[in-house]
C-alpha cells in the first residue's frame, strides 16, 4: 500500500468509504487557510493555530475522506486534484454560511450600512443623483458610494469585491455573476447644431448609411460602446472614418459641441451639452443602434439586508426613468 496515501476508513455502516457528515465548517475554513497560504506554518500563524494542531485537522480530514487533499514538500503544500474539489466546495459552503448568518442578522433589524455601486460614467449620468436622493429618504441609514469607471474596471471591481453591485453592458468574462437585465438602451447620433452633416433638419433620424465618410469621434477599440457601434457598421456594410479617438466622454463632448466631428453613444451622456443647446441629438435608424444594461453583483459576496434593498430601489429608479424618457431605452423587467 503506498503509504502516502491515508487508507479509506469504516462508515458508520460498517463498509469503506468517506464519512463527509463529520466535516465541519471550521475544518473547512482551516483547509481554506493551508489553500491559500501554500504552507502549513503559513497557515498556522494566519489563523491563529498551532501548526501541530493544524496538521492534525488536516490528517484528520484526509483520514475521513480516504483521500490525501495536500502534497507536503519542503518547498510548501500544493493541492491534490482532489483537494482542489474539496477547495472549491468549501468556499461555497463557508460563502453560504455567511450569507446566511448576514441575512439572519439582518432580519427584523433597521436597515443600514455601506453600499458600494460601480457605474460607468453614461449610466451615472442618469442614474447616480435620483439614485442617491431616493437612497436618502428611503433608506436614511445606509450610505450609497457610488463609483465611475469604465465596464472593464467595473468587472473587477464587482469580482474582488471593491463594490456589491454595478451596471454592466455586457457578461462577456463574468457570466457568473447574478445579472437583472433592466433595459436595452438606445444609441444616438451627435452633432454641433452649426455642423449638422446631412440635408436633413438637425436632429432627423440618422440612417447607418449616412454615417459614411463622417468624421467620427469615437472611443478606441477596447471601449464597449466602440465595439457596438463596429459591429452595427460592419453589419450594414458601412466602413466608419474614425478620426478621432478619445476614451473620456467629457472630451469627445467637447470636440464634438465645437464641431471637430460627430460622434456616438446614449442620450443620458450627453443631456447637459443637449440641454444647453451646444449638441443636437438624433436617433439612428436602418438599424436601431442598442446595448444592454445589466445590474449585477457577485453570488460569492455575501447579500446584506442594505445591498438587497438598494438593488430593489435601483430598479426601481430605473424604471421610472425610462418610463419618463429620461433614459431613453425599452424597459426588459417587469412591472412589480
């Protein structure tokens, strides 16, 4: 028998096999510790644990389950295959457990807390002053953080737990995450009122075809509005003349209004320049131009009572903004 490998104990039955009822949550928690810190004494210190006692937890579970869960060198501790199975398992579990023991708490209790929000800057621009003001009067306990920064920066945030919740425009990498589609929301063509490009009176909707030869002002290639827009040209045989490329809104705003190109993305973004009457807006047609809004968080962060409750009033915020055409889009969830 190779002896580095613990022998299958009884069951309480009587035959081979492993005895997983008797696994415990601060077993878990402790193989956790050894995963992470690769080292036993590493480990031990973190934790707060005798490292012969943690040796011992983890001879133990090995015995229980039949199976070796950690290869010990003097170079450190790597995971078997099966310990790796055991590793993912037990964050789920320990996740679960605080969850749950968040949401007990949480229960009958008032409602506060910190609630951290990451959006990109066209989605804040609608969303994050009605946000923040109902968050205020509904919720007086809880305080709303609400951070800006391009879907990609959002993504990590949400995956490292920066932030509880977000908008995204799309899943692509974090399929994963628990997503509400609340919208598709529609993209539109801008231009300085004195620039207008086409024969049409400023503001006419804009045929895809049109935009051949324009001077665009667009963000680069990795940008997710760039890519939407690409991919609508593409699909209508029109080959953009992207002059310009410029990943900070404000200042493909401010080319745009001083007529140094066209350019576009939603409505929401440009609302002040529109409203001051240094930008003209117009819908984009043959095909109607769109991306998806997604709020979403991460299963593995634990739902507090606060998150839970300002999820619900965003989407409700949302709706109302595009019911009244302030975000200019067609609604996908529900009416309560």
């Amino acid at each position: 028998m190779d002896r580095h490998r613990p022998a299958a104990v009884r069951s309480r039955n009587g035959s081979a096999g492993a005895n997983a009822d008797v696994l415990n949550i601060r077993q878990l928690r402790y193989f956790i510790a050894i995963a992470e810190a690769r080292s036993l004494s590493a480990a031990a210190q973190k934790i707060g644990v005798a490292q012969p006692s943690l040796s011992q937890h983890l001879v133990n579970m090995e015995e229980e389950l039949g199976v070796r869960l950690v290869d010990r060198s003097p170079r450190g501790s790597t995971l078997t295959p099966e310990g790796r199975v055991l590793l993912r398992h037990a964050y789920d579990i320990c996740n679960s457990l605080e969850r749950c023991i968040s949401e007990i708490r949480d229960l009958g209790q008032v409602v506060q807390g910190t609630v951290r929000f990451g959006m990109p800057p066209s989605v804040s621009m609608v969303m994050s002053v009605p946000l923040a003001e109902t968050v205020r009067i509904e919720l007086p306990l809880v305080r709303l953080r609400v951070s800006e920064a391009m879907s990609g920066f959002i993504k990590t945030w949400i995956d490292d737990e920066t932030v509880e919740i977000g908008f995204l425009y799309d899943l692509q990498g974090v399929e994963h995450f628990h997503a509400t589609h609340v919208l598709n929301e529609h993209l539109y063509f801008f231009s300085a009122p004195d620039a207008w490009p086409l024969s049409t009176p400023p503001g006419a909707p804009v045929r895809m075809h049109d935009l051949e030869g324009l001077e665009m002002v667009l963000p680069g290639e990795p940008h997710g509005l760039r890519r939407i827009v690409e991919v609508y040209a593409a699909k209508s045989g029109v080959s953009l003349n992207v002059v310009t490329e410029l990943d900070a809104m404000t200042q493909i705003k401010e080319l745009v209004a001083r007529g140094s190109g066209y350019t576009i993305f939603a409505p929401a973004a440009a609302h002040d320049f529109v409203m001051a009457r240094r930008l003209v807006k117009a819908p984009v047609i043959d095909p109607v131009i769109s991306r998806p809004v997604y709020l979403v968080r991460n299963p593995a962060t634990a739902m507090t009572r606060a998150c839970a409750e300002v999820e619900k009033i965003t989407i409700s915020v949302a709706r109302d903004m595009v019911q009244r055409g302030v975000w200019e889009g067609e609604l996908v969830i529900a009416d309560p």
